[in-house]
C-alpha cells in the first residue's frame, strides 16, 4: 500500500484537474514572478491566474520549501 501524500503536495492532483495545468508549470509561474514573498505570490495567483486561496497558498507554500532547502 502506498503512502498518503500529506502536506500542500496533497492539493496538487485537484489543482491539475481544476486548472489544466501541471504543478511544474505552476512552480515555473512561481519561481519566474517578480513577487518574492509568500502572500504577495498567493494574491497574484489568485487574481491575475483564477487559483482558489486554498490551492494558491500550497503551490507557494511548496515551491517556496523548495527552494530554500538544503543544497548539494
């Protein structure tokens, strides 16, 4: 049996469906705005892109931990 995905990563299969875009397109959107802090990109998706607060706050949320973890 397979783990259950927890954690902002949980939303991604509902925002693809929602939003008919892949979360690395998403990412991309994210990591290329020139928004750097969290609520600031959460607004921006949600009134220039259409996100819903909910499904906004985990791709940055996600993206942001990314790219602030260790590097190699």
């Amino acid at each position: 049996m397979s783990a259950q995905v927890k954690g902002p990563a949980s939303y991604f299969p509902s925002i693809e469906k929602k939003y008919g875009r892949p979360v690395a397109e998403w990412k991309d959107l994210i990591r290329t705005s020139p928004l750097t802090r969290h609520m600031e990109l959460v607004a921006w998706l949600k009134s220039e892109h259409g996100l819903g607060h909910g499904h906004a706050n985990a791709l940055v949320a996600h993206t942001l931990a990314e790219d602030s973890g260790p590097k190699s």
